[in-house]
C-alpha cells in the first residue's frame, strides 16, 4: 500500500511538472527578446530531459516554435526555416538525452549540434535554395543559438542542483 501511495505521489508530481513546463514554453515566446527568452527556453528543454524524461521533452521542445509560428511572433521571412528550428531543438535534446550522465559533455555537444545545424540549414535555405539575402535576421541563426543553449544549460545546472533532481535518470 506505501508503495501504491509512493507511485501515485510520483506520477502526480510529474504530471504537475509536465504542466508547468508546458505552460512555460507557450508563455516564454511571447517575451520576443531571443538573448532573454533564448537561454530560458533552453533550460526548459535540459530542465525537461531531466526532470521528465525524452519523450516529454520532445514535447515540450515543439511547443515554444509552433506558439511562435501560430501567433505570428516570427517574421514572415524567417516562416521557411521554422522546421528547421524545430528539428534543430530536437537534435539538441536527443543529443543532451544521450549524453546527460556527463552533464557539461552533454550541454556543449547538444548546444553545438543544435547550433551546427540551425546556422548550416538558415546559410542553405536562404543563401542557396530562396536567393535572398535577410540581412540582420540571419543574425537569429547565428551566435544566439549557441550562446542562448549555453547559458540555458547553465541555468538548467543551477535549478536542478537546488531541487536536488538526479542527473543521470
């Protein structure tokens, strides 16, 4: 019976978790400033491997790019590489997913993955595939992707070190 109690506890508590962090990456796009709501976001996604497991947070990863597509947050211009930021999102928390048992290994190979792949699809859409040159809003493709993944791995470290979650679940 305690381990009954224990159980529906548990799945209570991660059903809690989930919600929050479903209502955090539907909230956290509308803030618009990528080198503010960027590392959150992040630390939602490694916060969300950890806390809740890949399949979750595969989930949680769709959430904050399809808000910003369905609400019109990203500019017309930058609709073609929407997917791309998504499967670049993906990418990052597989990589992470795989690699979290060394936690600091694992946030430097997703955050580069993420921003490897990101960077390459912008340059080969926009460059070689539409022809356009978007100018200052390729900038959203560059740096940003890696730094805004650092610091949220950074930030995801620190909430899981106080809540005392277990790094290698």
């Amino acid at each position: 019976m305690e381990k009954l109690k224990a159980l529906e506890k548990e799945s209570i508590s991660a059903a809690v978790r989930f919600a929050i962090a479903i209502a955090l990456a539907v909230i956290l796009p509308f803030f618009h400033n990528q080198l503010i709501t960027g590392p959150f976001i992040n630390a939602l996604f490694y916060i969300a491997v950890i806390t809740l497991g890949i399949n979750r947070a595969v989930v949680i990863a769709l959430i904050p790019s399809v808000v910003a597509l369905s609400v019109g947050l990203l500019p017309a211009l930058i609709f073609p590489i929407a997917p791309f930021i998504i499967m670049g999102n993906l990418l990052q928390i597989f990589c992470f997913n795989y690699l979290k048992k060394n936690y600091w290994l694992g946030l430097a190979v997703s955050s580069l993955a993420k921003f490897s792949f990101i960077f390459l699809s912008g340059q080969i859409i926009f460059n070689f595939l539409l022809h356009k040159n978007i100018g200052a809003a390729s900038m959203i493709f560059s740096w940003p992707q890696l730094m805004t993944a650092l610091i949220g791995g950074v930030i995801a470290f620190a909430f899981i070190r106080f809540f005392k979650f277990d790094f290698g679940k």
